[in-house]
C-alpha cells in the first residue's frame, strides 16, 4: 500500500512541475524583452545625463559632452540589434 501512495504522489508532482516549466516558458520571453528594453533605458538616461553634466560644466567646448555622451547613445542601437538576433 504504501508503494502506490508514493506513485500517486509522484505522479501528481510530475503534472505540477510540467504546469510550471510550461509556464516558465511562456513568460521567458517577456521578461528577456523585459531586460532588453531596460538596457535600452538606462543607456539613453546615461547618453542624456552625461550630455547635461558635460554640457553644464564645459560650455566652451561642445565637443566635450558629444564625445562623452555619444558612445553611450550608440549602443542603444545595438541593444535593439542584440534585441532582434536574441529572439
């Protein structure tokens, strides 16, 4: 009797966990759409307050905040192309 408990018991954990990894599969992608979108945000907030700081504190050279704040603005794009080629 108590080797068909344990197969019971079995047997209902299996359907659980095939419920749950099929729900980890459905939501795996919003959340690395999710983490894509989120390196896109903080790398335009880096580009746009790095661009202010530089802009603020060297008015004389506006090369100052381009060459600062541009590398930064690039890889937006390429978080976007990272973006595509991942999914």
């Amino acid at each position: 009797p108590g080797r068909l408990f344990e197969n019971e018991i079995n047997e209902m954990l299996s359907e659980d966990l095939f419920r749950k990894v099929t729900h980890f599969h459905t939501l795996y992608p919003w959340a690395q759409i999710g983490l894509w979108l989120g390196m896109v945000c903080s790398m335009l907030c880096c580009g746009v307050l790095g661009g202010l700081y530089y802009a603020s504190n060297f008015p004389s050279t506006p090369w100052m905040w381009r060459v600062y704040s541009g590398p930064a603005v690039l890889c937006v794009p390429a978080c976007f192309v990272a973006l595509v080629m991942k999914r």
